[in-house]
C-alpha cells in the first residue's frame, strides 16, 4: 500500500467520523474545516515522515 492510499484512506475514515466536510492543505498540516468555521489540525505530516523513514 502506497503512501498516498494510507493518506487517503486515513482522511475518509476521519471525514466519516467528523462534521467536518472540507479538506484543507498546507505545508505542515491537513486542516479539516468544518460547517461552522472552526478547524481541526489532522497530525499526518508526522506521520508521512514517519513513514518516509522506514
């Protein structure tokens, strides 16, 4: 399993579990924004460097 598949089924588990509905990147952090404007930081950057180092 890719990378990329690890992230993307990461973030449709998280999109499933959460209210939050749009997928937001920047360089460090995937931002999940939710319908009232508040976000949550999604640690899988960590997590990709972690992986990146195996």
């Amino acid at each position: 399993m890719t990378l990329e598949k690890i992230k993307q089924n990461t973030l449709s588990c998280i999109k499933r579990q959460t209210p939050f509905n749009e997928l937001v990147h920047d360089q460090k952090n995937y931002y999940l924004e939710s319908v009232i404007s508040s976000a949550q930081i999604i640690p899988l950057y960590d997590e990709q460097i972690k992986l990146n180092e195996l």
